[in-house]
C-alpha cells in the first residue's frame, strides 16, 4: 500500500513510465522463459559494495557493536550478520 512520506515528495503522475533498459539476451531468456531471474545480492561480482548498509546507518543503529546472538550458536555484530547471512536471502532483479 502507498502510503506519502513528508520527506519524500513525488513530483510524478502515477501514469508516468518508468523506463529501464536490458540487455538483448537477458530479453530473449525472459522471453524464453517466461520468467525474471534474480541474482542473491551477495553474488553480485561487478560491485562489492552492492547490499552493504552506508556508515551513517551502521553507527546509527551500532550495527558493528550490538551483539546478536544466532540459530547456529554463533553471536554476530549487527554487521556481520548482515554481510554473512542476511545478504544471501536478498535477491535483486535489474
């Protein structure tokens, strides 16, 4: 549901397209397939960065202080357990 955000002012008609581009083979395997792919965003290899939280929210919400402890019996920072198990479950679709 779209609900207005006072920060965030849409200046757009909601019939305004929104144009995005791909490339001929990803096109074609859509096609083909009738279906998108999407990648983990942790297996992006073009752009390390991708998925990773900005400085300004790690010290925010102490990402790479607080303790969290796990399933797996293992207790990560905020950060770690964004990196190393969050990531993998975040799929993106370009």
């Amino acid at each position: 549901m779209y609900t207005e955000h006072s920060q965030l002012p849409m200046k757009y008609a909601d019939s305004q397209k929104i144009w995005r581009y791909m490339d001929y083979a990803k096109f074609e395997s859509l096609i083909h397939n009738e279906s998108l792919f999407f990648c983990r965003a942790d297996k992006f290899a073009n752009d390390k960065w991708e998925g990773v939280f900005p400085v300004k929210m790690i010290e925010t919400f102490e990402l790479d202080t607080r303790s969290f402890p796990s399933d797996d019996g293992n207790t990560y920072t905020g950060l770690q357990w964004h990196v190393q198990k969050e990531a993998r479950s975040h799929l993106v679709n370009c």
